[in-house]
C-alpha cells in the first residue's frame, strides 16, 4: 500500500504543477469537502450528539492550556498551514509577483481553521454519542473511530466515506511533500525532473519502512515531525524573511499586488514576536518530550 501511495504520488509529479498537481487537487478537494459534509449531517443527528458538540466547542478551561498543549495547537497551525514542511515556500515560488500575499494568507488561515472546525464537528459528536473517550492523533483516527462505526447504524457506509476522505487530504499533503523534495533538487541541480521523482519516490519508500512495521516508531516519529519538527521549519522559515532578507526587499514583496505598504507593526511582530513564541514552546515541548521537566514546573 505504501509503495503504491509512493508511486502513484510519482505519476502526478511527473506531470508538473499544472497538468499533475493542480489538476487533481481540483478533483479531491472538493470530493473530501463533500464527504465532510456528508458525515457532519450524519454525526451531529446521532442521538447524544449534543454533548460532544458542547465538549469541543463550548466546554474550554483556561487550565488546560499547558505549554505542552500550546506546543501541540502550534504544531497542528504549521502542518495545516503547510508552513514547517516548506510546501508554502515551494508553493509560494509559483506565484506571479502581483500576487497579494497578505489576503491569500488570510484566506489560507481562515480556511484552515474552518476545515479544523468542521472536521471536529464530524468526529467527536459521534465518539461522544456512543459513550467512547476522545483522544488525539493516531489513536483517536485508528481506534476510537473504528469502534464508533462499528457501533453506528451503516457504520460501514459512513467509515468508508471517512478514510476515503482522510485518504484524500493526506494524499495531497503527500504530492506537496514530494513536490517540494524534487523541487529542491530540479532547482538547485542539473537532474531531470522524471530522474529526481524517481530518486525521491525510492529514498522516502527506503525510510517509510520503520514506522510501516512497527507502531512504537510509527508514533514517536509522527509526534517528532508533526510537531517539533514543524515548529523547527516554521521558525527558520520566519527568520530567512524578516532577518535574511533585506528589510526593504521584504516589505516591497509582502505588499504585492497593492499600492499600500505593508503594515511595519505586522513586519516587527513577525522579527520578534512570532520567532519568540515559536522558539519558547518548541524549547519547552522537547524538554517535556525528551527530559520530562517544563519551563513552567
């Protein structure tokens, strides 16, 4: 199943960006927003629905909010965003330069978020009405979901349509992946882009092989790059634009597309604020993952 995932992510690659990647992300994009939508309906009428709807929307408490959790909330904003595996910086290179970069991200951001919600929706009113516990990760996605289907009236039916949809999302976040590996390689040295898709495709199948056989890596190594190493990415890709590049350079290319200049508060909250806060939680999330202590106590 991996190599075939590996190999069909291949084909699409080979291509390019406009007959391979934009051509079928067109395809899934809106077939998942429908099988969402689909299984929203279904979860939201389950009888004792509403208490899960009330326990992830309504029922938040300040002293839940650990720097671990932060550091959790902040690793999931950079794998949806795309922003600490680079596939916005590769993304990001095949735009014109009149694009507007600030309202493109404000609509990525809200889309996101959006997505988050609506996916929450799905789950946990149906985890909740079949008295299961929530979880997170790969436990709540491979065993508190199966046993809710396996519980829930066509539960088949609507299981299928969840991971096919799951599949879906996690198939373009492949093709991304990948793009930005060859990508990097086309770019920055003389191999043929047919020669560096089949160099990644075998490389990333060789190094899939650990987590695909023994969930004890699976795990720690989802943890690792899902979230510490995604904050890593983010930061350094933080740091290159407002630190690296030239102050002027940097502003001139945030503000275009329009004819007013791009907010110098917005530009030093993201040269000191945001690499702060992105460093302190990263710092914090390895102490506590690695050494077992917190900042905080």
């Amino acid at each position: 199943m991996t190599a075939s995932v590996i190999f069909s992510c291949g084909v699409v690659l080979v291509k390019g960006l406009r007959k391979g990647i934009e051509k079928t992300s067109k395809w899934i994009v809106p077939l998942v927003f429908g099988f969402l939508l689909i299984f929203i309906v279904r979860s939201v009428t389950l009888k004792g629905a509403g208490e899960g709807i009330r326990w992830f929307i309504l029922k938040f408490r300040w002293s839940e909010l650990t720097p671990g959790v932060m550091a959790a909330a902040l690793g999931m904003a950079f794998f949806c965003l795309s922003l600490g595996g680079t596939f916005m910086v590769m993304y990001g290179s095949y735009l014109d330069g009149q694009t507007r970069i600030p309202r493109n991200a404000v609509i990525t951001g809200l889309g996101a978020s959006l997505a988050g919600i609506l996916a929450g929706l799905a789950i946990f009113p149906a985890v909740f009405s079949f008295g299961l516990e929530p979880s997170s990760g790969p436990g709540l996605i491979f065993m508190t979901l199966p046993k809710t289907f396996a519980l829930m009236p066509l539960g088949w039916v609507f299981g299928v349509i969840f991971f096919a949809g799951l599949f879906g999302i996690a198939y373009l976040s492949d093709v991304a992946a990948f793009e930005v590996l060859v990508g990097g390689v086309v770019d920055n040295t003389n191999t043929p882009r047919k020669k560096a898709v089949f160099i990644i495709c075998a490389t990333v199948f060789v190094l899939s092989l650990p987590p695909m056989i023994n969930n004890r890596i699976f795990i720690p190594w989802d943890l690792a790059f899902g979230s510490g190493m995604q904050a890593l990415g983010s930061l350094l890709a933080v740091i290159t634009v407002v630190w690296s590049i030239k102050r002027s350079e940097a502003l001139r290319e945030l503000a275009a597309g329009t004819d007013k200049p791009f907010p110098r508060a917005l530009y030093w909250w993201m040269r000191i604020a945001v690499p702060l806060a992105i460093l302190l939680v990263g710092i914090n999330w390895i102490l506590e993952s690695v050494f077992k202590v917190s900042l905080t106590g």
